[in-house]
C-alpha cells in the first residue's frame, strides 16, 4: 500500500494503536475477495474519503484505470 505524502498506511478495521476492537477482513471492491490482512500484493485506493482496496487480480486488469483517477498530489 502507499499513501500520500502526510498519509495514513493504517489498514480499514485495524484500530488504533493497542486497540482491542475486532478486525474486520479486507474486502476486494471489484470481485469480493477476502483478507484477513491487506496482502502486500494488493492495492488501495482512497476515494472520497473512504478507502477501496483491490485484490492483486483486480488491480493488474484495472492497473490504467486506477492510476487515472490519482489525484496530481500522488505524482
């Protein structure tokens, strides 16, 4: 994952720091997949506001259309 410059790379459902709160699995937007940890191999998108991860499958068959939608801050 990678996050722009003064981002967070803290995981959806992973809490804050010592947090007893239960994870929630990493869903794949596009075709559902699941994770119980975002997979180094996978990609997140940040879209308004709320983050969509793609599973590795996803990300390399929509890999153009991900990039397009980055806003001019990530280059």
């Amino acid at each position: 994952m990678t996050s722009p410059p003064g981002g967070s790379d803290v995981p959806l459902g992973s809490g804050d720091s010592g947090s007893s709160a239960e994870l929630r699995p990493i869903v794949c937007t596009r075709c559902g997949a699941r994770a119980d940890t975002p997979p180094l191999t996978w990609t997140c998108s940040m879209e308004n506001g709320t983050r969509h991860y793609f599973c590795d499958t996803c990300a390399r068959e929509n890999l153009r259309a991900i990039e397009a939608r980055l806003d001019p801050a990530w280059w």
